[in-house]
C-alpha cells in the first residue's frame, strides 16, 4: 500500500524528498517505483523519494549524435505538420480543381460510360416523364418522353415544360424498362445530381415492381466534380457549392449539356501554381530524404 498525502498546503503534506514525475524530470530523475500517491478527482499522483534509490535512478545521459538527432526528427515532425496543414487547406482549392479535370480527361479517354438524364413529376415519390441516354461520343442511345401513372403538376410543367397531353400517347415506364437496362448494361453512369436520378429510378422500378438491372450501376456525379471545378467553397455546407447546369430541362439537353462540361473541363490547361512553403528550408528537404536512415 502506498503512503497517502493531501495536497501541498494541507495537513499530510508530502516531504520535501517527495517528488512528482515531472520534478523528477527537472532534477535529471527518472521514476523507478512510487512511495507514495495524493488521491485526486479524475487521477491519482503519484510521488516518487529522491533519497531511495529503489524509488527514483539517474536519467541516461544522451551522446552529442543523439541530441542532434532528436532535434533533427523534432524539426521534421514540426515540417511534416506544416505540410499537411499547407496540403489541406493552402492547396486544397487548386489540388481540387486539377483532380476534376483529370476525371473528365480519364472519362474522354475510355468508352465504357454513358451520361443519363430524367425529367419527373416532381421532387419527392415522382415518376418519370422523360428520359435520355447518350454514349461516349454524344451519341443518342435512348431520348423518349414516358407516361406516368400520375398528373404532372403545372408548376413542374413549367419547369421542363412537359405537360400531360405530350404524354398522353407515351410509352409506359414498364415498356421501355429493357431499353434502359440495354443503353446503360456494363456502363458507368455520368449523371448531373446522380443521388436525385438514381433515387427516381429505383423508386419507379419499385412502384411498377420492375426488376432490378442485371449488371451493377457504377454512377459518379458530375455536379459535383463540377462544382470542384470552379471550387466556390460553402464555409456553411463545408463543401463546394452546386452550380447550375443551364440545359434547358429536357433529358436530352441535359444530356449534351453535361458533355459539353466535361469537354470543357477536359480542355483546361490549369496548372496548379502554389508557392512551396517557405519555410520548408532546403535543410527541412534533405531531412526528408533521411528520415528513414534516423528512424532506423
């Protein structure tokens, strides 16, 4: 059991030869085994008898080789943070904006994708009215207007401008479901708010109780690797604001529109341009190449 104290100040002080870890550490101490300990709250101190050698040793002098080394991996452990600081925040903007380009660059590049639009009664349990599939070459796979089992709403009309006499004649969801499984079956799908035309399609294939594709859907977003593009920041969302994409709200508009982005942004010459950060000296970089050496 060890002898229990209070507080400095109190009665049942420690002895003046009663020390904590950290004293220890100021008199060239180390800790060895504790004679005594002061309960507190959320942990125990424990005291350590300068005068017993079972209690406290000397701490291990250090080579002048080992000294310089430690301030060495201090300065690099120092360096490396500042460069991850720099990376995250400083670069981010235009790191950002490069891995958008290259992403349109690899899309251009390969002819397994196809980019996928719909128009839709509405937001929230909405059917398609209208839908479009062009390939890699801006090519129509699929654009064909589709009847829903719902009225369109005036004020989604007024959106897309689909009303319910354009699709009175239409192909039901249902009739042209292997069409769509046909234009996008081992593609990956480009789509301009990919969560919002997805959600719409499995909640139709559910609500005409459709099966579900043979092959899985690969589907990346380009609104937002757009809107890494131009890299408006939202301190709020703490992301990227949406930019709109201006296609006129038909499926095949919509459609072209988003490879005339990706093309856009394909053709972008933009170098990122940062300014290595001072002060990572050339000290600081030869570090680098030997922390592996001083780690060993």
């Amino acid at each position: 059991m060890l002898q229990e104290y209070q507080w400095w100040g109190n009665d049942n002080e420690p002895s003046e030869n009663l020390k904590t870890k950290k004293q220890l550490s100021e008199l060239g101490l180390a800790p060895v085994q504790a004679v005594g300990v002061i309960p507190c709250r959320k942990y125990d101190l424990y005291l350590y008898d300068i005068n017993n050698p079972e209690s406290v040793r000397s701490k291990r002098k250090l080579s002048e080789k080992q000294k310089a080394n430690i301030k060495q991996l201090a300065e690099i452990n120092k360096a490396r943070h500042h460069q991850k600081w720099w990376e995250e925040y400083c670069a981010r903007f235009e790191l950002d904006k490069k891995r958008a380009i290259q992403s349109c660059r690899d899309f251009l590049s390969s002819d397994d994708w196809v980019i996928l639009d719909t128009e839709t009664t509405g937001l929230e349990c909405a059917e398609i009215v209208e839908i479009a599939v062009i390939n890699h070459q801006a090519e129509t796979v699929l654009n064909t207007l589709v009847k829903p089992s719902i009225s369109i709403p005036a004020e989604v009309s007024a959106i897309h401008g689909i009303t319910d006499e354009m699709v009175v004649n239409a192909p039901m969801l249902p009739e042209i479901w292997q069409d769509i499984e046909r234009a996008i079956d081992n593609k990956n799908l480009l789509i301009y708010n990919v969560d919002f035309d997805l959600s719409i399609l499995n909640y139709c294939r559910k609500h005409y109780k459709l099966s579900r594709f043979k092959s899985e859907i690969q589907a990346y977003c380009l609104m937002e690797i757009y809107a890494q593009y131009c890299g408006e920041w939202s301190d709020y969302y703490k992301s990227y604001k949406w930019q709109p994409l201006c296609g006129g709200h038909r499926a095949l508009d919509d459609c072209l529109a988003v490879y005339e982005l990706i093309e856009e942004m394909a053709a972008d010459d933009f170098k990122v341009e940062i300014p290595y950060p001072q002060y990572l000296s050339e000290e600081f970089k030869n570090s680098y190449k030997n922390w592996e050496k001083l780690t060993d």
